[in-house]
C-alpha cells in the first residue's frame, strides 16, 4: 500500500489536503499532486498507467496478424483514395491533384492528394490559432488521454491499417513496418505521456513562509512539424510531442509519406483530438515557407530531414527574428554518416551481422543507418566472405511478397541520387564494388544492396550521406586502433549514431571516450540503428541535428515555456533589514 493510501485510510473525510496547482495566464491546471477533499473521492494523483514497450508481433506464415495485414495491403492496393488536406473542422480538397503510387510499382496509382498553396497554410496558422485558447485550458490529464486511447486504437484496430499503408505507400516490408509504423508510434505516445506527467510532478524547494511553484505553460504561438518519409512514427511524433503538452500545429508531411499521414489523421480523429490542434497541409515547401516563417505567432519548428533543408529553415527563422512574439524553439534530427568500426578483437560474424542489418534494412533510408565502415586488417577475409553471402542471399522485390528483405527506394529522385554515387564508385582507382551494383527503375526503384571496399578513407561514399543501400568499407591495419579512430572521428560533418565492436574491454573504453563528440546514440557491440523509445532516446549533434533526443523527456522541454510563482504568505511591513539597525 503506497503511503498516500495509508494516509487516506487515516483522514477524517473532511479533511483537505494541500494541493500544487499549476496555473497560465488563460486557466487554472490541477498537476499530479491535485486536490483530495474526502476519502470518497477518487485518488487525485493522477498516475498514468505505466507505459511498457509495446511487443513486436512475429507475423509468422500461418499467424493471425500476417494474414490481417496481407489482407488489408491487398484491399488498400485495389482502392484508390482522394487524400484532402485537415484545416480546423474541414478537410479540403483542391483542383491540384497528384497522383499517390507505391514506389516499387510507380505506375499503379493508389490514390490522390489534393496540393494547396498560400491560402491553405494560412488557413491552418489561423485555424491552430483558433484552437489554442481552449486545447491550451484543457486539462493536462485529458490531453493525456486522447494520446493513451491514440496508442490503443493503433495497438488494436488501426495496427494492420497504418502497417499497411506504409508498406504500400513507403515500401517497407513486414518486419520494418511493424517496428516503425506501429510499435514506435505507440512507444511514442504511451512514453510521451508518462514524461508529461514527470514534468508536471517536478516543483521548487519553498521556504518557510512561501510557496514556490512551477508550471509548464504551452509555447504562446504554433508549432511547425515539418516531417520525413521514411519514419511513419516519426511523422506523428514530430505532431503529438508538442500538441500533448498543448500547444497547436501546422504539419506539412513528406510528399511521399501523405498517403501513411492520412492513416494518422483518422486516428487522431478517433482518439478525440479536437479540430484545429493539428493541421495538416500539403503545400510546396517554397509556398509553406513564404507564410510561416513570416507570421508574428511562429513559435516553433520540429524537424526531421536533410541538413540543408535545416539550415536553410534556421536561416529564414533568423531574418524574421524580430517579426516573433517570442524566439522559437527549433528543434531539428538531421542527417547521418553512422559509422560501424570494428577493433581487431571482435567476432568477423558478429561484425558482418552489424554491417548486413544495419547498412541495408529499409534499403538503408534510415538516417542511421550504417553507411561507412572500418575494419581491421586481421578480420577482413572472414567478414568479407559473410557479407558477400549475406548480400547475395537478399531477396529484392514488393514488401507484399514477405520473403523479400529488401524493397524499393522511395522516389526516382532517391533513385537516380544513390545509383549516382554507385556509377561513381565502378569508375573510381581507388574503390571495388565486391556486392551488387546494380539497379533498375523500370517497374519500381530497385537498388542492389552495394558494398564498395575503398583504400582511400575520405572517398566520396566515405564522407557523403547516401541515404540508401550503399555501405562503404576501409581496411584498417590491424594494430592502428588509436589512429583510425581518430579518423571516424574527423572524416564526416555529421554525428548522429555509431558503433563499435570489440571483445576487449580497454579497447571499447577508450573508442568510448574518444569517439564521444562523433554520435549522439552510440553503440557497443551492436547495429547503429534500431533506437527504441524509452531506451535509446534519439539525436546526433554537428551537422545531425540540435540532439533534442525524441522519445524522452528531453524532447518534451523544448514545447513548454516555465513560470515560476513565488506566493509570500506573509509579506514584509517595513522596508528595513536588520543590518540597517
């Protein structure tokens, strides 16, 4: 029995116990610690239910969940739909429809999205705002709980709905949808508001005489979710981390990921999510830019894409400063050059396996994906002849058929960007394409798993992010540990996942330390990918991105603005202090 209840058992019913109360210039909020007034009412405390990774399903031939998801990929795969922008109450359909095709079967179209311009992304700005007052003066545990209910319709009956539509729209096999598109999403919500609560619950020390306390007010604007393609959780996220701690948002998802946003929207709908809180538009990012970054009430962008694109933003941001209310919160996860360096005492299998996983699952459109690595000289020949096997045992095709590994890349400019630095490689002196190579567009955009092995450490697919199946292997002399680490350390802008392998200890200590600056999530003995939430919270720093760590709390503290409140209970009655005598 917790001491609060031993407490309560104690009370006499008329009894009222002292409360923090969290209060914004717009309403009044009970925190965790809210009010009790008799031992019949409920336990005011508030504690969410414990969030729990959610299981990964098998989907083993035979299963109930493998046959629920082919079934509906299949249906989603024989319907067309007509994909509207959400703005306030409305879903807007325009003249300017695109078409929506999977991208390992670009000419079997599967629906439409309905383009906006300038008008729509004020629209939405206006709409959010509209919203903001009463999202804002909701209740922390209301909000709370149209994300919980979110996680559970995903869990439930909208799992092999969002799994599908990212297999299908996003060319992801079973396996990498399960894992992003519903578990991580689930994580995400589930773990965000257990933060939340943690937030609310942290308060000042008060002295005798005063009471200090500390609230989390939401930011005194919008928030601007610009999102990827290739992370269907990540989208959601990038939406939901700011609007739980109740602020609104303008989203703009990835052209190629609308048809998985639209999946998401209905679950916002069914979870509850009242209109205006999040907006999503699919506009130009040239005409999205020319509205917000220009509105007095932008307070805040939440990114999750190129580091150009990045850039570029944090600079529109910069020569509007003096335009905001107040200087928002730019919180950005990047691009990647995550590197796996084995020390020549760890296991070749071991080191291959790290290589095959984390270079080529997704077909390596992961921004941590393995995309350089560092062997040792005395482990070579075995790891070379595992991961030449591995690449040849793949199987290539439409993520329907579950025996394919690999998919399709998601675009032909994706297609045409990667199979560049391929051509690049087969015409180079000082490089050798020892595993695929090849690729084809002709019915979906295919691209062999490639392994290039180089004997120049800063070749081009060493130092350049690919952002695709491409991993690039330098061989290290054997005893040059120290100096080679120097060399992950220093060769690429970026610093977002890395990994090393190693049985002995002092050699894992020392890359530790020396590599501590080179990624934001680091790896001992193990892939640099697969962050799971609660566990690996995510961000690199450098070029990767502002390392605001999605799926912790960390993430949380950037969409609240803090006030503190001091209240005197008896305040002083004369101006002197006692040195004046």
């Amino acid at each position: 029995m917790s001491i609060f209840n031993i407490l309560l058992n104690k009370l006499n019913s008329k009894v009222v116990i002292n409360f923090y109360k969290l209060q914004t210039n717009h309403h009044k909020q009970f925190s965790i610690f809210a009010i009790l007034k008799t031992k019949k009412m409920s336990n005011g405390f508030y504690n969410v239910p414990k969030a729990v990774n959610e299981p990964v399903k098998g989907y083993a031939p035979g299963s109930p969940e493998r046959k629920e998801l082919l079934a509906e990929y299949k249906r989603m795969y024989n319907t067309t739909i007509d994909v509207p922008m959400y703005i306030g109450d409305k879903q807007v359909f325009t003249n300017d429809k695109r078409n929506l095709t999977p991208p390992h079967e670009h000419k079997h179209v599967i629906g439409t999205s309905n383009y906006g311009g300038e008008k729509e992304v004020r629209d939405a700005i206006d709409a959010a705002m509209d919203a903001r007052e009463k999202w804002a003066n909701m209740s922390w545990e209301h909000r709370a709980s149209i994300f919980l209910k979110a996680a559970d319709l995903l869990a439930g009956p909208y799992r092999a709905k969002l799994n599908a539509a990212t297999m299908l729209a996003q060319s992801k096999n079973v396996m990498q949808a399960e894992i992003d598109a519903a578990c991580e999403l689930i994580d995400f919500f589930k773990f965000n508001v257990q933060y939340m609560s943690q937030l609310y619950k942290e308060q000042p020390e008060s002295q005798p005489g005063m009471w200090n306390r500390l609230e989390h007010r939401p930011l005194e604007g919008f928030v601007f979710a610009l999102t990827p393609f290739n992370f269907t959780s990540i989208c959601a996220n990038l939406c939901a981390a700011p609007a739980m701690l109740g602020n609104v948002v303008v989203w703009k998802p990835a052209e190629t990921q609308i048809y998985s946003a639209q999946v998401i929207m209905e679950i916002f709908q069914a979870a509850g999510l009242p209109d205006g809180v999040i907006n999503m538009v699919t506009v130009s990012g040239r005409e999205i830019s020319k509205v917000v970054f220009k509105d007095k009430d932008f307070a805040g962008l939440h990114f999750t894409g190129s580091t150009d694109v990045f850039r570029t933003l944090w600079k529109g941001i910069g020569n509007n400063i003096e335009k905001y209310k107040s200087y928002p919160r730019i919180v950005g996860e990047t691009g990647g050059k995550d590197f796996i360096i084995a020390h020549k005492s760890a296991v070749a299998a071991e080191v291959a396996t790290a290589i095959s996983r984390g270079a080529f699952e997704y077909q390596g459109q992961k921004c941590s994906a393995a995309s350089r690595a560092y062997i040792p000289s005395n482990l070579w020949g075995d790891v070379k002849t595992q991961i030449v096997a591995d690449c040849k045992s793949f199987k290539m095709g439409s993520p329907d058929d579950t025996s394919n590994f690999i998919n399709a890349v998601i675009s032909e400019k994706a297609f045409d960007s990667i199979s560049s630095y391929i051509d690049y490689a087969k015409t180079a002196n000082d490089a050798e394409i020892i595993a695929g190579g090849n690729y084809d567009k002709s019915v979906g955009y295919f691209i062999e798993p490639t392994i290039i092995v180089t004997t120049n450490p800063t070749f081009k697919t060493m130092v350049e992010e690919v952002f695709g199946p491409v991993m690039t292997i330098y061989v290290y002399d054997a005893e040059k540990w120290k100096e080679t680490l120097e060399l992950v350390d220093n060769t690429s802008e970026y610093a977002l996942t890395g990994a090393i392998l190693s049985v002995d200890r002092y050699a894992a200590e020392y890359a530790t330390k020396a590599l501590e600056n080179a990624a934001g999530n680091f790896y001992i003995n193990d892939k640099p990918t697969g962050a799971v939430v609660g566990q690996q919270p995510f961000g690199g720093a450098r070029g990767s991105g502002t390392n605001d760590k999605a799926g912790s709390i960390l993430n949380l503290l950037r969409w609240v603005s803090p006030r503190t409140i001091k209240e005197t209970f008896v305040p002083a009655t004369d101006y002197k202090y006692p040195f004046l005598g």
